[in-house]
C-alpha cells in the first residue's frame, strides 16, 4: 500500500494539475479536512480558502475561489473541480488590491441580487488571495 495518492486540479479553463502527493489540506463548509492514502469515498464543497498541497515533505499553498472534491477510494484518486486556483507565489497584490477596490466600490452602486453576489464573491476572493500572500510567502 503506498503511502501517495493521485490528485487532478480542474478549473474552467484547463487542467491545473495532475500529481501525486502525500496529503491535501482544505477547508470546506465543515471545517478544515486533510486528506490522506487511500480516504474514504468522500465528496464535498470547498470554500474560497486557502488549499495546501503536501509533496514528498515540502508543502505549497494555493488561494482558491471555491469549488468540490470527490476522493475516489478505489482509484486513490482526489479530483478537485475549482472556480480558480493560484500558487501563492504567483499572487500580483497591486493586481489583487485593484480587484478588492473594484469589488468594493461596484457593492456601493445599485446591483441586481445577482450582480451583487458575485461582486461579494470577487471580493472575497481578493481578499483571500490577498491574506494567503501575507501568510503564506513562498
């Protein structure tokens, strides 16, 4: 039994990534889960947060705008279906704080419930991107 398992990172644009790897930390609507070799079957959604990936010791952290998980526990398999993902190394914070400005002051104007939802959820993406820079450097 090894002590790996194969994780696919899936956005609308592209697969992210495909890799094995020692453990997957993430928070979802629950709490913070951490998954390991060979978990149960297990499906959930995961909030916009940051993600850890844990490889051959060395962790990597990653800001997400949310998205779902199904572990697969006959193919060892974590599949991860994600509204964005970022390398905190890759964060631009003058690019993220115009998009924390631009959401905050588009909340100010009359917005359909729609517009305004997705304008709460641009901004809490930035601002997450924004504290896993501050905590996460890389």
């Amino acid at each position: 039994m090894t002590n790996k398992f194969f994780i696919k990172i899936v956005t609308p644009e592209k697969v992210f990534e495909e890799q094995e790897i020692d453990r997957l930390t993430f928070l979802s609507s629950e709490g913070e889960v951490v998954v390991l070799p060979h978990h149960v079957e297990y499906l959930a959604n995961i909030e916009i947060s940051v993600l850890s990936i844990t490889k051959d010791g060395k962790e990597k952290h990653y800001a997400v705008g949310g998205g779902a998980i199904h572990f697969n526990e006959t193919k060892n398999l974590a599949t991860l279906t994600l509204n964005s993902i970022i390398a905190v190394e890759d964060i631009d914070v003058a690019k993220t704080r115009h998009l924390q400005e631009e959401a905050e002051r588009k909340l100010k104007t009359e917005l359909s419930r729609l517009e305004h939802k997705e304008e709460e959820r641009e901004l809490k993406k930035a601002l997450n991107e924004l504290f896993a820079k501050g905590k996460y450097r890389e």
